[in-house]
C-alpha cells in the first residue's frame, strides 16, 4: 500500500494546483509495484474549508474482512491548510480498496497535538511527520516552521514521545527540538521520514533516517536529500 499527495488540477505553468487531496494505491506484489501495476485506488474526500491536504502518512494498517472481502483498515495523520498554516490532522479508514466501494474516513483536526508542537517553537506550518515504534516507545519526527508559512529558511525537526498507548498522537506526549548536524552546517530541515529495514548485506536491520535540507538554509553544497543511517 502506499498512501500519497495527489494534486487535483495542472496549473498554467505546468506545475500542481488546488485542490490537492491524499490518496491511497494497493499493489499485491514488489512486482506490481516496480511495473505500476495499481490493483486498486482511493481518494479521501476533502477535509476543511481549504482545498490543500497533503503530506500523509501511517500510523496503522492492517489487513481485515468485511462482508467476506478482504480490505484495510488504518488510521493515518496528513496535514492540511486551515487558513493561516498547515497543520496537522488524522483520519481512521475502514473499508480500504473493498470491491464493494465501502471505504469511508472520518478525519479530525489534531488539535492537542497541533499545541503542543506549537508549543515547542513550531509556530508557522507544521507539515509532514513519520512514526517509530521500538520496543519500549513510539515517537513521531515532525517537521515544524519557526516562522512563517512559506519561510523556508525555518523549518526544523521536533521529536514527539507518546504518553498513551494510541497509535496516533494525542498531545498527551513530550516534545523537544532536535539538533540536526551535518558536515556543512546546514540548518533548515524537513520532510522527515523514519524506518527499520533490512541492512543491504543481510547483516542484520539498520535504523534509516531522511530529511530534505532546504536550499534556504542549507550549507555550502548540501540542499537535497540528507539520509543517516544506524546500524542496529
């Protein structure tokens, strides 16, 4: 399954335009998904009064039964613009990819989490997250704007530790801002993504980190992609 960005419309020039929703795509195999081979999609409806929901990602998922057809269920967190800066909310869907075109979703604004990001410094846009669960915690790594909404020379990463057992974050967590070093002394950094997978040589697992230095704030020859990565 990958859930993703989808842009509604092409501008003028080219590029995406509003309305923007996220959608989901069920691949059965590596081999679907290297060939494109789509075996099924959906687009969740739009959420707020403003046309921008983007960033997705999952919290859970997992594979059930309805109606004797095999479907996913999950509850995924996406970001979307309320007016003033992009902020975060999640969604439960059930029914996912049913062939009886049952999927429904019910989002809502994480409002307490949205605070107590804000609350860390995060007082601009507060965009994309991704999910580690370890054996003794779960954490969120959240990309948050000092600033502004467009200033792209203040974002920054903040790790949420969740205080309850829920999969999705709830405010009832701690937050503190990481210090992101790199050789050049880049300092804008976003677009946050976590995992645990299979190490190239089969030696074991490896802990995979990614984030996107912006051009705005990035050292000398380092805007793009920054990945660390720890051998477990």
């Amino acid at each position: 399954m990958i859930v993703h960005e989808q842009w509604q419309n092409v501008s003028g020039s080219g590029g995406s335009a509003a309305p923007c929703r996220f959608a989901y795509e069920l691949y059965y195999n590596w081999s679907d998904l290297f060939s494109g081979t789509v075996r099924a999609s959906w687009t969740a409806p739009q959420y707020g009064s403003t046309p921008l929901d983007g960033t997705p990602s999952v919290y859970n998922a997992s594979m059930a039964l309805s109606g004797g057809l095999y479907v996913v269920n999950g509850q995924y967190g996406f970001h979307f613009f309320d007016g003033t800066r992009d902020v975060n909310a999640v969604t439960t869907t059930v029914d996912l990819f049913s062939p009886a075109g049952t999927a429904t979703t019910s989002p809502s604004t994480a409002a307490a989490y949205n605070t107590v990001i804000t609350n860390a410094g995060a007082i601009g846009s507060i965009g994309q997250r991704d999910t580690l669960q370890t054996t003794s915690a779960r954490y969120n790594i959240q990309e948050g704007n000092l600033s502004g909404v467009s200033n792209f020379a203040d974002w920054r990463i903040f790790l949420y530790t969740f205080g309850d057992s829920l999969s999705y974050p709830t405010g009832n967590g701690t937050v503190q801002q990481l210090t992101i070093t790199t050789p050049n002394g880049s300092t804008s950094v976003g677009n946050p993504s976590v995992n645990v997978v299979e190490r190239p040589n089969g030696a074991g697992n490896a802990l995979v980190i990614s984030y996107m230095l912006f051009a705005e704030g990035a050292g000398p020859g380092e805007a793009g992609s920054l990945i660390y990565y720890y051998n477990i």
